[in-house]
C-alpha cells in the first residue's frame, strides 16, 4: 500500500469476524440509499456495486482528510508537555475528533432523509450477489 513495512491487511479483513456477528440491519449501508434489501452474503453491506462504490469513494475522502493528521498523531504522541510536539499532538487529536463526528452526524442525516424517500417510495431490490462490502 504504501511502501515497504506497511503491509496491513483492509479493515474489511482485520474486521471480518467482528463484522459477521454483527446483526445486518436489512439496510444499505450506504447513507444516501438506505434501500431495504435481503443480503445474499454474510458480509454483504450494500444493495448494489454503485452503494458499494460511492460509500468508498466517500470513505477515501474522508481518509484523505484524516490521513496527515493521524501520522502527526502518532510522531508527537510522546512529546513533551507544553512544547510544539504536545500542542500539535492535540490539535491533531481534535482535527481527527472534529472530522470523525461530522462524518458521523452528516451520515446518519442522510440515512434519516433516505429512509424516509424510502418509505415514500419503495426502491426496488437490487441486492447483488457476490457483491463485496
Ligand atoms: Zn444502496
């Protein structure tokens, strides 16, 4: 991914277990559709390839956004108190809390006004087989 000694495996895998216990909420998982669908497979998340697409495209940008601050994060972590280190570290931390709830508070806004079009009007199933979450 990004060079050598970075070699972690996608969070889909590092999670795999955690996320096939987890009850699937008979939704998509994308926020903007919301469509009811029946999942053919244990992992699967989204009724159809576009849901599956968009939601990564919007998860790569918010990464985007994280991505430089996390790494500052992690460099400053043991830095001393009241020095550049410690005040960047913190600024990093509530960078990355600030982005992480408005994500949050954005995606479950959406949901909402989706489900509610889908209760207006019923989306037709269009659960694909095979599709990867
Ligand atoms: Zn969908």
């Amino acid at each position: 991914m990004a060079g050598p000694g970075f070699e972690i495996e996608p969070w889909e895998i590092f999670c795999d277990f955690e996320e096939q216990i987890r009850p699937h909420d008979g939704l998509c998982a994308f926020p903007d559709c919301r469509a009811p669908f029946r999942a053919v497979k244990a992992w699967q998340r989204y009724c159809c390839a576009e849901c599956r697409r968009a939601d990564q495209a919007e998860a790569r940008r918010v990464g985007h956004m994280i991505a430089r601050p996390v790494l500052i994060m992690r460099e400053t972590k043991h830095a001393k108190p009241r020095t550049g280190g410690a005040l960047l570290n913190s600024s990093a931390r509530r960078y990355v809390d600030q982005v992480a709830s408005r994500w949050r508070e954005a995606r479950t806004v959406r949901a909402r006004e989706a489900e509610a079009r889908t209760l207006m009007a019923p989306k037709l199933s269009t659960a694909a087989a095979g599709e990867r979450p």
